[in-house]
C-alpha cells in the first residue's frame, strides 16, 4: 500500500492503524513524505508492536519524527519478528532515539534485514 505525501492527519493513520489490527494480509506500506509527527508514529507502532500483523516492508522517510517516535520505533523493534524493511531518512531522530533503535536491534529483533 503505497500513501506517499498524501499529507495524512492523525486521523489517517489513525484509520490505518486500525485497519493493521484486523489484516494479516499486507506485507508493505508506504508513509513517506507525509508530514506525521511523533504522536502518529507512536499510535502505529503500538499496533505493530502488539497485534500480529505480517508488514513486512515500512517506509517512514522524510516526515517529523524525532526521538519520541525514533524511542516507539525502538521499542517496536524489540517485540515485532516481522518487520524486514525500515526506511527512516530525512527525519529529525537525534542520537538518542537512534541509540534506542539500535539497541533494540543488538538485543532483541533479528528480523530486520534493511534499515
């Protein structure tokens, strides 16, 4: 499913979020270039994080995402054993959410081939 600057609202993703809980079938989405901020970010990565879902592919690339939504990204990372592909260029992560992102990676997912 490819939504590339679609300029999503919150209520978008809050749509397609609920839409992840209940598909078993998608196994890519495309988010990049739609502005979302941290709050988007966390509500998709609690779905992703708690229902089983087979995405397999996520771009994220080019929105707002700073290191609140690089900690939730992180913090998915540990629980989710689906996820193959991660795209998070041109957004706003700092050191620290990269630091929790790769943590997650060193200790619990070793899923991810490409980030």
């Amino acid at each position: 499913l490819e939504l590339r600057d679609d300029r999503l609202t919150s209520k978008g993703i809050s749509f397609i979020a609920e839409a992840l809980r209940c598909n078993s079938t998608l196994v890519r989405l495309d988010l990049r270039a739609n502005d979302l901020c941290d709050q988007s970010i966390a509500l998709l990565m609690d779905v992703l994080s708690v229902e089983r879902t087979n995405l397999e592919s996520l771009n994220l690339s080019d929105n707002r995402i700073t290191r609140v939504g690089g900690t939730a990204v992180g913090k998915m990372l540990e629980i989710n054993d689906h996820l193959t592909h991660l795209w998070l260029e041109a957004n706003r992560i700092d050191d620290r959410g990269v630091e929790v992102i790769l943590t997650a990676l060193e200790k619990s997912n070793h899923t991810l081939e490409q980030l």
